[in-house]
C-alpha cells in the first residue's frame, strides 16, 4: 500500500511516498532556513507564502523519485496541526484536491503523531508498549503508546519547550536562527560544567517540563560575560541577536555546553522516572531535538545502564518531514478509515 504523505505545519514543505507504513520509497523536503535566518526566527506569511510556491514540485518531485504516478498512491496523508495556520492550510487544501480529484482516502494527521513514528521508517514497525519522549521546537511531550491510536501524555511543558529554549538561547548570544544545532556545534568544544545552570524538576513525582527559567538563567549568564567587555569596540548589544558578540569564543562554548547539559539531563531524568512509574522499558525519541548529539549519547547511555529498549530516529526522520506523516497516516487509515474532507487545519491541535 503505497501512501504520499504531505507535511507544510511550519518552514518545511515535504512530500513522501512509504510503503506499508515503514518502507521509504521517497522523501523529499524543501527548507526555508536561509530565508528566515535574518529575521532570527520563522515568519509566518512568508512561510505560508513558500509553500505555496514551493508545494507543488516537491509533490512532483516525491512520486518521480517513488518510482509512481498519483494513479498508483492508494491513500494521502496530510498534517493538519498543529502549527502555523496559514503553513497548515497550503498542505491541507493541496492534499484534499489531490484526494478529491484522484478520488483517493485522504487522513488527517496529527503532526505530533506523525513525529513518533518517525521511528517505523527503519524498516520494521517499534513493538508496544513504549514511551515517547517527543522534543521540538514547540513540544516537549512525555507519552505512553499503547497500541496504534492509543496513548496517554504523561507530561508535557509548562512554558517553553526545550527547541523553542534552544531557539532563543541562541538568537540572545548571537548564533542565529535555527539554534539548535549552532548550540549543539559550539557545545562540542565547551565544558559543561562551567556554568551551575538551574534544572527545573518541579513538585515530587511530576512529569511535566519548564525551561523558561533556565533560559533566563542563560540570558543573565551572557548579559554578565558581556558587560565586562571592551564597550568600546563597535560591537552589537548584549541579546540583539544574530550578530557577531565580543564575547571570547571559549566562554560562549563553555555556557553552550552547560545550557545543553542543563536541558539533557532534565530530558533524561524525567524519561527514566517516566519508565519506574510506569514499568515500561522501551523508550522511543522523537522530534527535532532528538537529532541533539549531547541528549542521544545521554539516552543512549542511560538505556543501557538500566537495561531499557532505546529506539531513536535516523536524523533525517528527526525533523519535519512528510515520511513521518505517511506512516502515522498508513496505520490511521488501517485503525480508523479516512478523514472526512470537510476537517479544518488546527493551529493549536494536541495529541
């Protein structure tokens, strides 16, 4: 069963063919990071504007790499939230006229679902039960899965989530827009423990996540390193971000790597108290951040001191994506049926 799954919630526009809900037959993903990279941070019309001009050869694009036509798709898979209003409508109107016109089963997909089973397209499904631990730029989601369609949200961020923290972690100390991976570069040649950043574990057994206060935590942290340069040179201000600071290199790695370490282990630690209360010892990684090397190499190392089942994306499948929507849609269909066509794009739709 061949499903083309169609992904627009934020600066991706992505298009995919899977097979049977776990085998790739194309990915195709056009990105908007450099036209947003001056601005410090996504644009909504523009990024609305983009798919729009962006949405129909990346479809194309999708089926000639697949190897098919649209006469030979059996289902479309679209993300109908959450994210970006105006991104989610260019994918959902393209993949209802795709449906209604091919006469085609059309489902629509929760983008936060379709993240989770970013970790089927290794080829064979992820057994259940497991817990998932979801991270991206704007979710950071604790959640036990069942079965297909079946799920539980264990905890979920009170305020900022941890890539949204990262974002503007590093737009404050001048690394741009995206910031995930210019703090998980820079942190690579910084020490962690430099900076004693606070972890917000919140009240005894909460599953829950905060990371406004680390954030600011970090932003103080960099305010003080810069007050005792040279205000002389003709540097830009503390936090205007995306310029060049006079900060010395080693010190900007150095509170890099402690804001990340601060972040990872608050992951790591919430994930593991997720598995004793549970009971359940497969843990799955999904999301954005979760293509991080500090928090990878930190599951991975906790996975394998307590004896649990790690399953983690391929990088590819960490970020927005529309392969991740065609399998999650794959086995929607198979539990559900379709969507009916008249369903709205939902900004702020939870799992």
């Amino acid at each position: 069963m061949l499903t083309l799954g169609i992904e627009t919630s934020c600066d991706e526009t992505a298009a995919a063919v899977v097979e049977d809900g776990c085998k790739l037959r194309s990915n195709i993903i056009s990105s908007q990071v450099a036209v947003h990279q001056s601005f410090g941070g996504v644009v909504p019309e523009i990024a609305s504007r983009r798919h729009l001009e962006a949405i129909l050869p990346v479809l194309q694009q999708a089926l000639e790499d697949a190897g098919t036509g649209l006469k030979d798709i059996d289902l479309i898979a679209v993300t109908r939230g959450p994210g970006l209003i105006g991104a989610l409508l260019v994918g959902v109107a393209a993949g209802k006229a795709l449906a209604w016109s091919g006469g085609k089963p059309l489902v629509a997909v929760n983008h936060l679902q379709g993240h989770i089973y970013g970790n089927f397209l290794q080829g064979q499904e992820v057994p259940f039960p497991f817990l998932c631990l979801v991270v991206s730029g704007g979710h950071t989601d604790l959640i036990r899965v069942e079965d297909h369609g079946r799920w539980q949200t264990l905890g979920r961020t009170r305020d900022d989530a941890a890539g949204e923290a990262f974002d503007k972690v590093a737009r404050h100390i001048g690394l741009g827009y995206p910031g995930g991976p210019a703090i998980d570069g820079l942190a690579g040649s910084g020490n962690k423990a430099a900076f004693a950043f606070p972890r917000a574990y919140l009240e005894e057994g909460s599953l829950d996540f905060s990371f406004s206060g680390l954030k600011t935590a970090v932003a103080k942290a960099f305010d003080g390193l810069a007050a005792h340069q040279d205000q002389s040179a003709s540097s830009t201000s503390p936090g205007s971000g995306g310029e060049e600071s006079h900060v010395p290199h080693q010190a900007l790695a150095d509170l890099a790597a402690s804001f990340q370490s601060a972040v990872v282990d608050v992951l790591v630690d919430k994930t593991l108290a997720a598995v004793r209360q549970t009971g359940v010892s497969r843990v799955v990684l999904a999301g954005g951040v979760a293509a991080n090397s500090l928090l990878r190499e930190a599951m991975k190392a906790a996975a394998d001191a307590d004896g649990l089942e790690l399953h983690m994306p391929q990088l590819a499948f960490c970020t927005d994506n529309a392969a991740m929507i065609a399998s999650a849609g794959y086995y929607q269909f198979k539990q559900e049926g379709p969507s009916p066509l008249d369903f709205r794009a939902e900004a702020a739709l939870r799992l």
